[in-house]
C-alpha cells in the first residue's frame, strides 16, 4: 500500500496519549511545535505490569463481577461501518478481504454491519461525511460500541494536517465534471469525535494510518482507539497473505477461540497480530485518543437479540460512587486471585444488603518512591531559579541607580529608610527567599 512519498508527522498537540506497538508499552507526549517524545511507560516498581497486563485483569474481574453481580457486561450494541472504494476504483481490489472481515463480525460477534463503497459521482468527501454521520445517528447510544473500518490508499497532508483517503496511489488529476477519488478522514470523523455518546474504535489498513492522531477532549469519559496497520510515518502491505486485514481477521479468529467468556482488549488484538508470522517487519499501532486510562474497549460476541439486551441496560444509574484502596504485598494478581476477591466482595455486598449495583476495577499502581536524584534535582533548581533572580533585581537596580530614581547604597552605612533595607534583602542571593516549585 505504498503511496505517494512518506510524510513526516509534526504532532501539534499537548496532550498525552498511550502507544501500544506489539509488546511494548510507550507513552507518548506530544508537545505544540516539536516532535514527540517518547518515554516509558511510568513504572514505580521493578515488577510492575503494563498497561496491557492491567487490561486483561480488568477483563477478568470485569467478567466475573457482572455474573456474581447480574448486571450486563460489555456493550449494549456493537456496529460496525466498513469504509472502501467502489470495485471500479478500488486499486487495491479488497473485495474479498472485505467479505470475509464483514461475515466474521456478522456471524462469529453478532455485531451489526454495514459497508459503504466511495465512488465519484459526487464528491467523496461529503460521501463521506454524510455516511458517517448517518452511521452515527443510526446506532448511537451511551452503552454501544461504535467501529469504522477503513481499507485503501492513504496519506498524511502535510499543509492541511489532514489525513485523507485514496483509491490510487498517485494524486488523481481532476476532470470536467468529475470529482477526484479522494476525501478527508480528519473532517468526515468530526461526528464521532464529538457526537457519539459510546466508545469508538477506528480500524485503518492504510499506510501512515498512524498520523491520524489529535487532541482529545480532556473531560470526555469515553474511550476512543485507533488501531493502524503502520507505525508512525511507515506504509503497510496491500491485500494478501502479509496484509494487516489478514492478519486482523486470523487474530480475531484466534483470540475469540481462546478467551471463552471473558472478553479481550484491542491491545491484545494488537499483539497478536503483530505476532503474525508475516506481519514481524510491519508492525501495527494501537492509539488512544483521551485520558480515560481506566477503561478499554472489549471485544465479546453480543449474546440474546438487541431488545433483551436493551431490557439488561435499563438499571437505575448510579448515584454515587464509593471508592477503597487495597495495599497489595505482591506487584499484581493472578486470575485465581482476581476469581476469589470478586466472588467475595459481592457475597459481601449482597450480605450487607447495601444497594451496591457494581464493583468496578479501576487501575493498579504503584508508590511512588522518592530517589536522592529527585532531590538533587530540586535543589538545583531552587538554586537556578535564586540565581536568575538575584540577576534580574541586580539589573532592575543598576537601572534605576542610572536614572536617578534609587540613591547608591552603601553597605556599611547605618542611615538607611526602611524601604532601602528592604530592597537590599531582596537583592542579596543568601537572603533571598525562596518558592516551591510549581
């Protein structure tokens, strides 16, 4: 799926976002005018788990949980709406790749699904646009999943900061009175950045897929994920045996084979395909879009038809939430441990009759534990921060003295204003006070 020339990411953002990349965890800052920065994941203790870890035993107790507790676990409706270019324009002819993904979700989650073919009798762009916002009107809900998947050429725009869809991978040339094969996806995802109520999760098997990233809402208590067939800034494999579809849809296959009742995440779905045999060179990426750690999104078959499970979804909301810390001896807990905590946190509430509708896993960390670096480094910059300081009333004071608004002062002279004594604490390095850092 090469196209065009690879275009360098310049994120523009300042918000923070977690990377997943086969096995490793990142964490990525990216900052307004600079590239990002990349660091580990924030680890207070030498065997802490991932975020992945945490994912899965999330899952866990999740599933146990709502059994113990009867509440209704995962989603209340899973829809999916697949994104390609008519067969006509279609370079990468992803007809049959596309079928065989759409009977998979249809058939083995009992998900709903849709596909929409983009062609140029109109313009592609409000094509676009329009089947995204009906796609959203159609299924939106506060307890639904929403999934768009996308297969074709793609491109970062480096002038717009825009990524954009394309059915060829060499810029069409427009005609009279036909429209280029080519539309915005930054624009045309506006609808589920900003209108759905339930998570959302975007698929691209595109190249630079990856550059698709942007601020998030910082108070927005979905989840919203990207899972790209390329890193940053790296193109993928066009439909066969080493295209990132094939491997999506034998990952999907495996995990759901092997998880039974208990759901998976999509950054397991992530390793897995990168695992793949074909897939070693070509990494995929896995996103999140806002800060809601906390929570991932999880892939289970949908069990009994949609209006029994709308029945299962119509409980009280919660009121409010009361939130216990458990001091743990050991880094983390095994799925027996997690089995048995649960079964006896809920035998517990049920005993108490307390009107307790759930307990929920939130996260585990760690104590941060305090190093004579940090120390080291606060002092310095006590000490850089004095100093520049002490400079700048040293300059203040010279000027002054230049236009004769200050008399010179003499050190050892005992005739001196209250004022003067003053300046001079504030003007003197050893007796200049100082602030916490911010």
């Amino acid at each position: 799926m090469m196209v065009m020339t690879t275009q360098k990411m310049e994120p523009h953002v300042g918000d923070r976002l977690v990377n997943f990349e086969g096995k490793a965890v990142i964490h990525t800052e990216l900052q307004s005018g600079s590239s990002s920065r990349i660091e580990e994941a924030q680890v207070m203790s030498p065997k802490s788990v991932t975020d992945e870890s945490q994912s899965k035993m999330r899952a866990q107790w999740n599933s146990v949980m709502c059994k113990a507790m009867e509440v209704p676990q995962g989603y209340q409706n899973v829809a999916v709406l697949i994104v390609k270019w008519t067969e006509q324009l279609d370079e990468l002819k992803s007809a049959d790749e596309v079928k065989e993904l759409d009977e998979l979700l249809r058939q083995n989650f009992n998900y709903s699904t849709e596909i929409f073919e983009i062609d140029i009798t109109t313009s592609p762009k409000l094509q676009l646009k329009k089947a995204v916002l009906d796609f959203v009107y159609k299924y939106n809900g506060r307890h639904n999943l929403l999934i768009v998947y996308y297969t074709g050429h793609g491109w970062y725009n480096e002038v717009t900061r825009q990524y954009e869809f394309h059915a060829s991978s060499t810029e069409p040339i427009r005609r009279d009175n036909i429209y280029k094969a080519s539309a915005s996806w930054t624009n045309a995802e506006k609808p589920l950045t900003e209108d759905a109520e339930g998570d959302v999760l975007f698929i691209a098997d595109a190249c630079f897929a990856s550059n698709i990233i942007k601020a998030p809402q910082q108070d927005d208590s979905r989840v919203y994920e990207l899972l790209c067939a390329s890193t940053l800034n790296k193109p993928t494999e066009g439909p066969g045996p080493r295209s990132f579809t094939t491997a999506l849809i034998s990952s999907l296959k495996k995990l759901l084979g092997e998880s039974g009742d208990i759901p998976f995440v999509t950054s397991q779905l992530c390793e897995e395909i990168n695992l793949h045999p074909e897939r070693s060179q070509r990494p995929c990426g896995f996103w999140r879009y806002n800060h809601q750690y906390h929570r991932s999104i999880e892939w289970a078959p949908l069990k009994r038809t949609l209006d029994e499970r709308k029945k299962d979804f119509s409980h009280d909301e919660a009121r409010a939430f009361l939130d216990l810390r458990f001091s743990l001896t050991i880094d983390c807990l095994n799925e027996n441990q997690i089995n048995t905590l649960s079964e006896a946190l809920c035998n517990a509430a049920k005993k108490s009759k307390a009107p307790v509708r759930s307990i929920d896993w939130q996260r585990l960390h760690y104590p941060q534990r305090d190093t004579v670096f940090a120390d080291a480094g606060i002092a310095l910059a006590y000490a850089k921060r004095s100093g520049k300081r002490w400079r700048q009333a040293q300059t203040s004071r010279k000027r002054k003295n230049i236009e004769g608004q200050l008399e010179p002062s003499n050190p050892r002279s005992r005739h001196r204003s209250p004022e003067d004594n003053r300046q001079r604490e504030h003007t003197t390095l050893g007796a200049y006070p100082l602030t916490p850092l911010s």
